[in-house]
C-alpha cells in the first residue's frame, strides 16, 4: 500500500506542490484578513484539498498525454507511465478520480467555486495540450498555477479583487519564467521532435532574456502587492528575499553551463515561494 502511494506521490511530483499551495494560503489568509472574509478551518481545509486534487490531476494528464514523447527523451524515459511503474489505464483513472474529487470540493466551498470549478480545469489540464501548437506553453501553465491565489480567496470571500488578482499575476510570471528555464534541457529534443517551447524557438540565450524580463515583471509585481495592500515591515523582508531567489537563478544558469537547473527549479524557487508566503501572511496576522 505504501509503496503504491509512493508511486503516485512520485507520479505528480508532490514535493512539487511548494510551488502553488504558498501562494494559495496568501491569498486564502488575504480574503480573512483584507478582504473582509471570515476565517474557518473548513474552507481551509477544503482549500488545500482542491489544491492537491486540481495539480495531482493536471500533473498525472501531463504524463499520461506525453507517455510517447516521454519515452523517446532520455530526461524523461523512467518516468513512472513510460517505465512501466503505473499503467496508462491505472493513471487515467487516478485522473479522473481526482478531477471529480476537485468539482465534489469546490461545491462543499461557494457556488461561484463550484460553477468555475470547470474553467479551472480547462486550463490546468489544457496546458499539457500546448507544447505542441504554441512555444508560449509555459504561460499556460503560469496561468495555471497563476489560479491559486484568486482562487482561494474566491473560496472565503466569493468575489474578486484586486490584490489576489495582483498576486495571480506575480505567479504567473514567475512560474513562467522558472519554467522556461527548466526547459533549456530539452532545447534539441523539442526541437527534433517539432514540439514548441521558448527556447526551442529563441535558443538558449533568447530564452533566458525572456525568463528574465518575466522575472523583472514578478519582481515589480512584488513591490506593487506590498504598496497596493498597505504591507508592513515584515512582508518587505520577504519580498528581498524572493526578489534575491529571482536573481540567484539567473547567476546560476548560463547558456553554456545548465548543470545547475535543478538546484535552481527546486531549491531556489521552493525557497522563494515559502519565504515569501510566511512573511507575507505573517504581516497580514500581525498587522490586521
């Protein structure tokens, strides 16, 4: 049972949820705290589980959809579905599990929830679609994870606004721009497999800049958040500290030397996204 667990917890690349759930416990304690919403352990709870449903059933697509193309790119050969560690029919049904647990969660939180609950799937879902017609696939998926934030703070208050709205966008180009970088890997293999990426259709050097620019946008966006909100002295400690993990990724990677992307992908980033969500929320509970 355990080890079956493991498989999938492998599959989705749980460790991988730090990227998101920080932002969405942001915009979760931003509705209680400035959006005039009540707090309640319930709608919390109800709010990390369509988390976990809406990525693990996004991710598992991912590698269900890209099986053919996983097997042929040496990255990405022993992922689980193309090694032969879970089946394509045991996968797709994890799928479906998870995207009906994620539609029964958002029903249990607000109707405003529940009906754009398939909205949120269309995107997150859609994203594994767009390497093969568009090289701007990693926006989409910027977009995706880009709904954490506006959507947990539509789970407590049921409206929009414009701080988490300014938030979805910080993720969103920020995610999208550590996953262009991520990508600069597979640069040939997209290439001869005629699938879309930025640095398939910039190279190496156009990719970075444009991950650059997009990073300079989070940055902004950062400061942006802290003056719109009225932000205290606690949230700018983590704002230099994210804005530090956006540079440190662009001194660790260059177009001639990528031994360091992952360091970049997981350490830096998994870094800047907790750093920036603890200080962040702690300014909101202290200063309330």
């Amino acid at each position: 049972m355990i080890s079956t667990v493991n498989k999938y917890l492998s599959l989705v690349k749980f460790s991988h949820t730090i990227f998101a759930m920080p932002f969405a416990l942001t915009g979760f304690f931003m509705a209680t705290t400035k959006g005039g919403g009540s707090f309640s352990w319930l709608t919390f709870l109800l709010v990390v589980l369509c988390m976990v449903f809406a990525r693990s059933a996004a991710m598992a697509f991912n590698r269900w959809l890209d099986v053919d193309i996983d097997k042929l790119n040496p990255r990405t050969a022993k992922r689980e579905i193309p090694a032969g560690i879970i089946s394509p029919k045991n996968a797709l049904f994890f799928i479906i599990a998870n995207v009906v647990l994620f539609i029964i969660t958002t029903w249990f939180i607000n109707p405003v929830c529940f009906y754009l609950s398939p909205v949120a799937l269309m995107v997150v879902l859609g994203y594994s679609y767009t390497k093969r017609f568009t090289a701007f696939c990693h926006l989409v998926l910027g977009v995706g994870l880009a709904l954490a934030p506006i959507g947990a703070y539509l789970a407590v208050t049921g409206s929009f606004a414009l701080l988490p709205v300014l938030v979805s966008f910080l993720v969103l180009c920020w995610v999208s721009g550590f996953d262009i970088i991520y990508s600069l890997q597979d640069e040939d293999f997209d290439k001869s497999q005629q699938l879309n990426s930025i640095p398939a259709w910039l190279g190496l050097s156009g990719a970075l800049r444009f991950s650059e620019l997009l990073h300079v946008i989070a940055a902004a966006l950062v400061v942006t958040i802290g003056l719109t909100g009225h932000f205290h002295w606690v949230y700018w400690i983590g704002t230099a500290v994210f804005v530090v993990m956006l540079v440190s990724q662009h001194l660790l990677v260059k177009p001639d030397d990528l031994s360091r992307i992952n360091i970049m992908f997981m350490t830096t980033n998994g870094i800047a996204s907790m750093v920036f969500a603890t200080f962040a929320i702690t300014d909101m509970l202290v200063f309330q």
